[in-house]
C-alpha cells in the first residue's frame, strides 16, 4: 500500500476495557502492524460527567496486558483549542450556527450519503432525517461527532475499524468532514459480539473487565488468540495462534458481517492449548495459581463415602484399589501400569478423589506431585479408613 496505513482505537473512559473493546483495538493494531503503519489510542473523554480516571487507568491497564502497544496516545480533554478553532471557523464559514438554546448546530445540506463499508459494500443515508444536530455546547465543549472527525482528520487516519453500532454514527461524521475539507477514511465495521442465545452480550456471558480474565489465570496470548477468531476467520483449520502468526494473516476481507459468538468454553480450550505450549515448570507454576484457593490446597479434604469409588465400582474393590495404590506411591511404583491392568477410572477416579474431596480437580498425578509423598499417603490413608469405617 503506498499510503501509511493509521488506524486509532477510541474507548471512551466511562466503563472498563471490555472484550468488545478489546477485539476491536486487537483488529485495528493486527491491521496496522501488519502494513508497517501507525496504531493510535485515543482517550474520548469530552464527557466530562462520566469519564473517570479509574476506567482510564483500566482501559491502558488491559491493552498492556493483551500487548498491543500504541505509536502514539493522546487525550481529547487536552486538544480544547484545537477543536475551538475549528468550531469556530464552522460558524464563519456558516457550516455552524448559535442556536436559539446556544448549543452549536450542524447545518444540515440535507443530501443523501454513499460511502463504501470494506465488509459491508455500499451504504447509503438520506440524512435529511438528521436535520440540523448539535455538534458542540459551546466553543469549549465539541460532542462526540466532531471532536471524532477533526481527531481523525489531524491524525491523518486511513482506517476507522470499529464496531457496527457504530453504522449510524457515520452519515453526521461525513458531514462533518465535508464541512472542513477532511478526507474521508475507508470505513471498516466489524460484527458485534452476542452471547451464545444471540442476545446481547452480559456479564453471565463475558461482558465483564478484560483485565478479570487475567485475574482468573487466562493467558494474554489466549484471550489474543480467540479474540481474533470472534468475527474474523482465517480461511483454513488452524485455530491457534501467536501474535506473530494473526499479523501475517490477517485480512480485512476475511472479517465475517455476523454477531460473532462468545463461548467461554472455546476460550477455556484455547487457554488451555496455550498452556501446553509453556515449558513444564511454567504450567505447573500457572496451575499452582489456579487451584491455590481450593478447599484440598487451604485444608484437609472431607470425603463422602459415596463419592469414592468409580462408577459401578463396588466399595470393596474400591477399598483394594486404594490399598495397592499407597503401596505404589510409597516404593515410587507405576500407578499408571497397575491402573491400565484393572481399569483407570477405578483407580485414578479413587485416588484423586482421596487428595482432593472434590469432584472437579487436576488429574491425580497432577495432586500427587503438587502435596508430594508423605502428603499424598496421609489422605490416600484417610479414603481407606472412611471404606472401612463405612463397610
């Protein structure tokens, strides 16, 4: 491309960085690095009302996480004189005008709006329906609309890739650049996520801080990985992916126009392909986290007689199993090679379940390393004594 392809996200600081968010500064830097260009982030925070420090703080908290680093950032409560030149300039050149409630309005041509959307072809608006709207309060207080287009004007931006929601927003913006000679940039609206029943998004499905994911033990190079595949494929079977591997790849013409699904489970399988690619010590170092605050991690587990055997399993075998278990564990035996010869699950099942008491945990040998010998023995001795007690 000849042109230095520039690209900005735009979160406004009323809320947390969310995976919506989050997908869409992922798709403008994937975009961007992969054309050599310029990735801009820009703080919308000209409502002064609900923006606050804390979503700020939040907001570059999350996208230092995900590493999608910035060329450039910038505030729009420090660019007041830029935007008051301009308003100004529209009142004189009668682009603008003193309403009798002395906002600013927009005077409207009343024309009919074309513009070309890179995924979704040809849009068109009548934006006689807009009449005459406000662009700013005063001199020093511009809305939304137009600090958005002078920002991106001054910014030289190529590329506006954002949400859909955002469709209706655009028709006002070309006005705006009209009436201060801006170029206009390739618009790029990409598909909304939805929750798995296709409503929208909410905090049961996901909707919540991008940075809680990192505190429940997610890698950053996961949540990048299925992220990316929300709305955007990459025409072939390879579902996981480095940073390296979605900047050569990615394509805007792959981006898909429907709501992409958010599945947490498809998040926790791609997590979990991640994982496996660290070193050993890392896993268990990651895993070690997860589980620290589990009730067999804090204390000594409470067993339910009915829970220790597996399946159809009978107690007294069950009791046989446990027995030759801790035999094995003592002398450093296979317990792999003894649970193969007389059925897995009656024998892991048994075991997990004595280190842990719960029904949900990392597989035995997993604990076994994690509590170490004398640890594992004392428990594994406690299951028996709770079969015996019971028979």
């Amino acid at each position: 491309m000849s042109e230095k392809i520039i690209t900005r996200f735009a979160p406004s600081p009323t809320g947390n960085l969310h995976i919506g968010g989050a997908r869409t500064a992922l798709f403008n830097f994937l975009y961007t690095k992969k054309y050599g260009g310029k990735f801009i982030l820009r703080i919308e925070n000209t409502d002064k009302e609900r923006s606050q420090k804390e979503f700020e703080t939040n907001i570059i908290g999350g996208l230092d996480w995900l590493g999608l680093e910035y060329d450039e950032s910038y505030k729009q409560s420090d660019r007041g004189e830029v935007y008051k030149k301009y308003i100004q300039k529209m009142l004189d050149d009668g682009k603008a005008y003193e309403a009798e409630d002395k906002v600013i309005r927009f005077r409207n041509p009343n024309t009919k709006i074309k513009f070309n959307d890179l995924i979704r072809g040809e849009i068109e608006f009548d934006t006689s329906d807009l009449e005459d709207f406000v662009i700013a309060k005063s001199l020093e207080e511009p809305l939304y609309h137009l600090a958005v287009v002078i920002d991106d004007h001054e910014s030289r931006v190529t590329h506006v890739i954002r949400g859909e929601d955002h469709i209706s927003n655009t028709p006002r913006q070309i006005l705006i650049q009209e009436a201060i000679g801006a170029k206009r940039p390739f618009y790029v609206h990409i598909p909304l996520i939805l929750a798995p029943d296709r409503s929208k998004l909410s905090k049961r499905h996901g909707a919540i801080s991008l940075l809680e994911f990192k505190d429940k033990g997610y890698l950053s190079e996961a949540v990048i990985n299925y992220l990316a595949l929300l709305g955007w494929n990459p025409g072939t079977d390879q579902e996981i992916f480095t940073m390296k591997e979605l900047i050569e790849q990615f394509d805007l013409s792959k981006i898909q126009k429907g709501g992409a699904i958010f599945d947490i489970k498809k998040l926790d399988w791609v997590n979990k392909e991640h994982i496996k690619r660290l070193p050993p010590e890392k896993q268990l170092e990651i895993l070690l986290k997860s589980i620290e605050n589990e009730s067999y991690m804090t204390g000594e587990p409470e067993l339910d007689v009915a829970k220790i055997s597996w399946k159809k399993e009978t107690p007294e075998n069950t009791l046989k199993h446990l027995e030759e278990a801790a035999k094995i564990i003592e002398h450093g035996g296979n317990l792999m090679e003894y649970a193969e010869k007389v059925g897995k699950g009656n024998v892991l099942w048994p075991v997990r379940y004595a280190l842990t008491g719960a029904e949900a945990s990392p597989d035995p040998f997993t604990i076994l390393e994690i509590l170490g010998k004398e640890k594992s023995l004392k428990r594994i001795q406690n299951a028996i004594m709770v079969l015996k007690d019971a028979s």
